[in-house]
C-alpha cells in the first residue's frame, strides 16, 4: 500500500523541534513524531489517522546514550538486546528487546517508541477496505468501541514490550516540550483509554528514562506470547523484578502487557512480605494473577487462554529468579 501525502520535517537539535512544533500548532496543522517507523509507517499506510505532516527525529542530536541507569529515547532496540551493561544489571530489559521484532526492525526501532507504541485490536489494524466493510471502530473514524461496545473509551491493547520491564524497575520518563522539560513515573505516563494512550501532550517528546539507583539489585526477567518468535507483538508479556532475603522473596514486582489498554504494574500482588522462594510462593503468584490479569477479544489468542498464560509466565519467572 502506498502512504498517504504528508510534509516530512527533520530537525537535528532540540530547540529547532520543539519551535517547529510550536510552529506548526500556531498554524493549527496535526502532526505526529515518528522515529525508526516499525509503527507510524504500516499504520499510515492502513490510512488509520495519518496526519499532514511528520516529525522525524532521526537526525536529534543526542538522546540515544544506553548507561546502566540511562537509557536515552532515540537508543536502538538492537543495541539494548546486545548492551553487556544491561545484561549486566537488569537482564529482563535485555530478554525483552531480544523478542522485539526481528534484528531488521530492532535496528530501526527505538526505546522510546516501543514506550509509546500505539494499541493494537483486531477492528483497528486493518486496511481501510476492511474496516469500511466491517463497520468504523471508536479509534478510527467511527463512533463505537467495537471491543466493548460503547462512545467513551478505546478498549485496543497495549503491546509494547520494554514497558513492563521498566515498571518494575520504577522507571522514571523525562518528556520534553514547548512549555519545557518534565519527569514523571512510568507508572503514571500511561492513561486507560486506546486512543489517548499516555499523559504527555501531542507535542511532547520523550529525551530518556531513567531508572532509581533503589532498584539496583533486582533480579528481573521478562516472558512473552506470541504466534511466532518472530515479528510478533505479544498477546501477553509478563515483567517480574525480586530480592531474595533471609530465606523469603522480598519486594516482589510484576507487570503485564498485552492484556488492557495499558501495561500495567501489579506490586507486591498482595501476598505480603516474606514470599517462600519454591513452589508455594510460585503458586501463590500464579493465583494471584490468574485473579488480577483482564483480557479482551481483540487481538490473537483467546482471552482465557491469555490470562492462564500470565499465571503460568509469572510462576515460571519467580521459579527462575529466585534460583538465579
């Protein structure tokens, strides 16, 4: 399919993006970022809310540094896969961008578009023919939420993988913008809703996260479902992060992607402090997942299926990492 006409800009240093942006909003004109492309460009070329002009922001200047507690936007998926720093201190990161994609995409994509990939769901990526015979959905062109049908909120899932793992290492997200630079929490970027997606202005840019020195010491680990090995987006994705203490798991985190609208953070789970390190406590987080997890029909894979999925992901996890 051929992409839809758009004006393509391509500033190289920060200050010149962010007058460009406010360039363009002082001339009402819509505009999206975009980095390697793995997402923005199919979704264009499906004709699903392109808009009229594209900012690139593969010539910026600076923001792909990868150090162990910095990790800048615009850093190669590739290079997180093969990073011996990473795999070093927080080897889930590193599991998780090895199952991004393929090696060509990886080497397109970036940190912070993996962050803010937009949803996926069975009503929405498809081509315009396909969605026109079928009926607009809610996040594009149409009226209702084909998922679970009602005018308010965008039931696409979330799918990116980087995301769960951050959120267990209490990531924080710094945003850059024409009103200025801002940090938030991971925790906090993403918002309930398919078509809004994260808490950050339209013309707000992601430089890099950053993850607490607090972390450090977490034993973490990512799993993933898919079709394929390949290519594939996950229809589930559980993150985990632990310390093993005094003969009991201490400071158990989980977070899930590919479930809901967001990726979500599930804390300690609720099981309390001074989790056996053996199968009661990988019992017990598997329970617990099995009650918390959602899923919806919207992307491959039955939802039930999927969410038995996240119990035996997160029982496999705990096993692993309190043996490591």
């Amino acid at each position: 399919m051929i992409l839809p006409a758009f004006e393509l800009h391509h500033p190289t240093r920060l200050p010149e993006l962010l007058e460009l942006c406010r360039t363009l909003r002082a001339e009402g004109r819509d505009f999206d970022f975009v980095a390697g492309g793995t997402d923005v460009l199919p979704n264009y070329k499906n004709r699903l809310n392109p808009k009229g002009d594209l900012i690139s922001l593969a010539r910026l200047e600076g923001f792909d540094e990868i150090e162990t507690n910095r990790i800048g936007a615009r850093a190669r998926i590739a290079d997180l896969a093969t990073s011996s720093v990473l795999g070093e201190h927080w080897p889930g990161l590193v599991e998780a961008a090895r199952s991004i994609a393929s090696p060509t995409l990886r080497n397109l994509g970036t940190v912070g578009g993996n962050l803010c990939l937009d949803t996926r769901c069975h009503y929405f990526n498809q081509s315009e023919f396909w969605r026109r015979s079928k009926g607009y959905c809610l996040k594009a062109d149409g009226e209702d939420c084909l998922v679970v049908p009602q005018k308010k909120i965008c039931y696409a899932t979330y799918s990116g993988d980087l995301a769960p793992v951050f959120l267990v290492l209490d990531a924080v997200l710094d945003l850059a913008g024409p009103q200025g630079e801002r940090s938030m929490p991971l925790r906090e970027f993403y918002a309930f809703d398919g078509i809004r997606r994260f808490r950050k202005e339209p013309d707000e840019i992601c430089l890099r996260i950053r993850i607490p020195k607090e972390s450090e010491g977490l034993r973490t680990g990512y799993r993933k479902l898919r079709a394929r090995d390949v290519l594939e987006y996950p229809v589930m994705g559980v993150a985990m992060g632990l310390r093993v203490a005094e003969g009991a798991v201490r400071d158990l985190r989980v977070a899930v992607t590919g479930s809901e609208a967001i990726p979500l953070h599930y804390g300690d789970l609720d099981l309390g402090n001074g989790i056996p390190p053996g199968e009661e406590g990988a019992e017990a987080v598997k329970r617990a997942l099995l009650e918390w997890v959602k899923t919806y029909r919207n992307v491959p894979f039955p939802p039930g299926y999927r969410r038995a999925m996240a119990g035996e992901f997160g029982r496999e996890l705990f096993m692993t990492l309190v043996s490591a």
